[in-house]
C-alpha cells in the first residue's frame, strides 16, 4: 500500500470520500445514461414521419397516427395478427418446454459415474456458446438439399429426392423451437444441477429408512425441492414473452418460412431498418415495451402473492 | 454401456432400475452425440476431398484429409480483417466490460458512498427497460458510433447483470483485508486494484468468460450499426457467406465439369469454404470452453443465490 500517502486526514474522511466515490464512477454513470436512457428519446420518433436522411424538424408531426395505422388499416392489421401470433407461439412453445431442463438435472443427477456425467454435461453445454449465425450454418451443413440430411436418407432409399427443410413454411415453429433446445436445453439444467447439489442429504437419508425407493425420492423429493427455481425462471420468461430476440431469426428467415418465422423483434427491424418506416417500426417498440412492463409487474405481483418475494 | 450396471455399495438392484439405468445413460449418450456430432461433420468436411463433401458424401468418416481448404480461406478478401475486428473486440470489450462491472459493483458495496441507493438503482433498473431497435439505431447515429469500431466496445462497457454479480459476490465473502488496508490509509483505487481485483478471481473469470463468449458471437450489432466491410466481424462475414454459397452453388452446378480429378479433391467448393469458415469460427470457442467450464457453474451459482 505505498503508492498512497498522499490521502487527505482520516477525520475529515467522512462526507469527502463518500463524494469523491461518487465522482470516480461519474464517467459510468454518464455511459449509462447516454446508452439506456438517452436513447428513450427516440420514442418521440413515433409520433413524426419521418424520413431516413432528414432531421426530426424538417419531418410531419403525425401524432398517433401510426399506433391508429397498426390497428386500422386491413393488411396491416392482418400482418400484426399474424407476427403476433408466431410471437405467441413461440414464446409459448418455450415455456411448454422449460419443463425439459428441469428433468434433464433430475435424470443426470440418477447417473452414477461422475466420469460420465461430467462428459454429458460438457458436451451438451457447448450449443449454448455458439453464435446463431454458426449454428444456420450447421443447419445449412446438415439439412440442405446436399446435407448430410438428405444424402444419408437418398443413400438409405428412404427418400427419392431431396427434401426441402430449410426453404419450406411447413413446421417452422417446431424447427425454431428445436434448434433454440439443442441450444439451450443443457445449458438451462446446470442451474438446476446446482440446485440438487444444494438440497439437504438429511432429507433423502431419512427417507431412505423410511423405505422409499430411487422413483420416491426423485418424484417426493428432488423434484419439488427444484421447484422454486422452477417458478423464478418461469416467471422470467413469462416476463419476456414478446421478447424472443432476433437474430435465430432473421438468420433463418427465407422468403418460404418468413411469414411464419417473424416475431415481433424481427418484424420491428424489418420494417424499420430494411422496410419503409422507422416510425412505424418505432411504434411497434413502444408497445412492446409498454406490454413487457406491465407483464414484469404482473409478474412481480405474482411472485410476491406465491413466494412472498418479488422476482426483482 | 453394459459394464456400467456394477453397483459399488448399492443392495440389490431391481430390474425396473436396470432398466430404467440402460435407459437413463442411453437418452444421454444420444442427446450428447447429437450435440457434439454436427461439430464434427464441420470438423471432417473441412478437411476432406472437397467434391466428395460438396455431394454430401463425407457423413461420418473423413475422405481424402488435405488441408488446402483453411490455406485458401486465409486468402479470402475480407477474412484477415475479419479475425481482427472479432479478436479486437473480444479483447478490448471484455477488459472494458470486465473493469467497468468490478469498479461498479465495489464501489456500490461502499457505505459512504454518496446517493449509494439512488445511485446504484439508477443503473440497475436500465436491465428492465428498453429503448427499442430504431431508437438506439438513431442513437449511435447521433454520437457517430456507426461505422467505427467503438460501437462494439462503447455501448457493452456498462452492464447492470454484471455489476449485481460483482456486488453480491464481493457483499458475500470476508472484509477484513479491505477494511485493514483502509486503516493503512489506502485510498480507493489501491484498495480496487490490490485487495480486491486479486481476490475475486471467480467472479472475474466469470464475468470474463460472459463477457468474451458475448462479444466473439455478437451479430446483430454489425448487421445494424455497420456498413463498412473492413469492420465486420467473423460472425456477420460467415452469415454472408454461407448466404452467397447458397446462390453460387447454383451457378457452380450448371457450369459444366472440365476439372480433373485431382483437381477438384482440392478445388474450393461454396461448401468447403463454408465449413471451413464455420470451423474457423467455432474454433476458439471448442477449445477454450472446457478449460473454463467450471467458472461458468460457479458463477451461475452466485446468480442463483442472489436469485
């Protein structure tokens, strides 16, 4: 500790560190705000017409006029129903399966080597680190028409001809939802691994004498001790259900599968940024955002009612 | 498999668990090798004849093992400066990030600090809210970050998650040698970096590990905020590559096939060079993510405590 001898008089210490503290993490504090709060300003953006090179002022001041578009006009309102409903569909195939993770733990956790168990856990966790540009490309690798896919099912005679996967509208939510599992579904079970790891040996002990066997002590035991983890993150997706992110999505996309892969992140940008109008785009964000928040309150509300504390 | 059923302490073991057991380890067995096995399919390809694997004929066995392949994509326009936006930015944004979150969240732990609540909700509660795409598109517009480097850096520096965990982290483990080398009269910033970046090793690593993963995938960024070619990332440079092999390939097909054979064993192909790109891009992350797996748990258990 030499470099400082040059500090002020302990005493006076008190108030003086304390703004002094505050002024060294200023330059954060202003990062922050120029990152996550400035760009809420953006929001006025929905209320102009605005056109690409021009400045704000030099734009029609339209009002509310693009919220009344989304909800009026027919086609418009038609191509939100149909956002909406993948966005729905998605987000509740995910939760439908957020199960899967839960019992992936509880199931690994019967395996005896830990050899093998710490191989499996390794092996299935590495999805989760690749980039979902990388994993398209596996997609592509695997399933295009001269993908190991196809040219294994040709070979076996199963097939007479290639099929399409990839390029095709058919199952594209049961697609989505595969390849964001294979991603996710070994990654997710570490936390409840974790959790096993933390649940009192006293308990599976006492049960033992008590007679009860592996399947008792899984389904009375384990299982119900993961579920508080289980209602946080369920909660959590709940809260993000029109959050599915974008980029699975736009990597996927194709003119075959795009009506029924666009959520609302992907419709968002490609009406804003590819389409026609940031202001429309901008619209939609902010009932998005509007709907996300009141869902996290609910959900707050939820969580406090059944745990008696809330998620955040 | 078979052999794995010898039972060390365990009485007698009843069939229904046999069978349950040989059940147990093979869905694990095959959902393990469905995840590793496209890995490999990439890993093979691209080092196999490459007229054999454009035909899909490499599936399980690499063919004809040459590596001409990864010498030819290392000439492609666009990949040397590729490979150092990504390891740029996963350097610089991972120091940047991993800094800013360790200063943050000590800081936040200090009881003089002043405005501490006020403060400290003021960038935590940014995790729940969002401007939007186009907002924070225009956003970067209007600070000219778009079509420079520091948009990957910049905007990552601060990040609520990582800040939390610091905070939890550094509120759960001992004091005294903080609060001794108080007495001594240190000041803040030795105090940061000699008591306390050397003792939070997990968290740090953690953080790092995130933040590194985070920054060497990140697309989407490129795809908004950058146009210039010299800045983009491996991840944006192999999406448009696997997008123009797919309209090449069609062109390739109806060319007609003057090449001999030996030729084309080595001859790039719209598939070679996507493997190949792929593997070079998945690479780093195969190798480095099992030396660091175990900071991974531990740190998604300091999350799970604070949650």
């Amino acid at each position: 500790m030499k470099a400082d001898s040059s500090t002020t008089v302990p005493a006076k210490q008190g108030m003086k560190k304390g703004t002094k503290m505050a002024l060294m993490i200023m330059p954060f504090l202003v990062l922050t705000f120029l990152f996550r709060y400035f760009p809420l300003h953006g929001w006025v953006y929905a209320l102009y017409d605005y056109k690409a090179p021009l400045r704000l002022t030099q734009c029609d001041f339209v009002g509310f006029h693009w919220f009344k578009v989304l909800f009026a006009n027919p086609t418009q309102v038609k191509q939100l129903m149909q956002v909406l409903k993948n966005t729905f569909a998605m987000s509740l195939l995910g939760i439908a399966t957020s199960i899967l993770p839960l019992l992936f733990a509880v199931f690994l956790n019967e395996i005896r080597y830990k050899w093998f168990r710490n191989i499996v856990q390794t092996m299935t966790t590495i999805p989760n680190f690749i980039s979902w540009t990388l994993i398209y490309s596996i997609a592509f690798a695997l399933f295009s028409t001269t993908g190991m896919f196809n040219s294994v099912m040709q070979q076996l005679g199963v097939i007479d001809a290639p099929v399409k996967i990839l390029d095709s509208s058919k199952h594209v939510w049961l697609m989505m939802l595969l390849w964001s599992l294979w991603k996710g579904l070994g990654w997710n079970s570490i936390m409840y691994l974790a959790a096993i790891s933390g649940i009192d040996m006293e308990m599976y002990d006492s049960a033992k004498v008590d007679g009860a066997g592996r399947f008792q002590l899984m389904r009375y035991i384990t299982i119900p001790q993961l579920m508080p983890t289980f209602f946080v993150l369920l909660m959590l997706s709940v809260a993000n259900f029109l959050n599915n992110g974008m980029d699975q999505y736009y990597v996927f996309q194709n003119a075959f599968n795009k009506r029924y892969i666009q959520v609302l992140d992907l419709y968002v940008y490609n009406i804003g940024i590819t389409g026609s109008s940031m202001s429309l785009a901008t619209a939609v964000g902010i009932m998005k955002s509007a709907v996300s928040i009141a869902l996290l309150t609910l959900v707050n509300v939820l969580s406090k009612r059944v745990r008696g504390e809330t998620i955040i | 498999m078979a052999n794995s059923e010898k039972k060390p302490t365990m009485k007698k073991v009843a069939a229904g668990d046999v069978i349950f057991n040989i059940l147990n380890y093979t869905v694990f067995l095959i959902y393990t090798i469905l995840c590793i096995y496209p890995f490999y399919y990439l890993i093979i390809n691209s080092i196999s004849n490459n007229d054999m694997s454009a035909n899909g004929l490499v599936n399980f066995i690499p063919h004809g093992i040459h590596l001409q392949n990864y010498k030819d994509v290392m000439k492609l326009k666009g990949i040397g400066s590729a490979m150092l936006v990504s390891v740029g930015r996963t350097v610089i944004g991972t120091v940047c990030t991993v800094l800013a979150s360790a200063f943050m969240g000590f800081i936040f732990t200090q009881p003089k600090l002043w405005k501490k609540k006020l403060l400290y909700r003021f960038v935590v509660i940014t995790m729940y809210f969002n401007a939007g795409l186009i907002p924070m598109f225009l956003t970067m517009k209007t600070f000219h970050l778009t079509n420079t480097f520091w948009v990957y850096i910049i905007p990552a520096i601060i990040n609520p998650f990582d800040i939390i965990m610091m905070k939890t982290y550094l509120e759960s483990s001992p004091r005294s040698l903080e609060e001794a080398a108080e007495v001594d009269g240190a000041s803040i910033l030795t105090i940061f970096t000699r008591v306390i970046l050397p003792t939070s090793t997990p968290i740090l690593a953690t953080l790092a590990i995130w933040a590194a993963v985070g920054q060497w995938n990140a697309f989407q960024d490129t795809l908004l905020y950058v146009t210039d070619q010299n800045l983009y990332s491996l991840q944006y440079l192999l999406y448009t590559y696997i997008n123009q092999a797919n309209s090449l390939a069609s062109v390739l097909k109806n060319s007609g096939n003057v090449m001999s054979i030996a030729n084309l064993a080595t001859r790039q192909t719209p598939t070679s060079i996507r493997m190949t790109v792929s593997v070079v891009v998945v690479l780093p992350i195969l190798f480095i993510y099992p030396m660091f797996q175990k900071y991974f748990v531990k740190g998604i258990m300091i999350g799970a405590v604070k949650g």
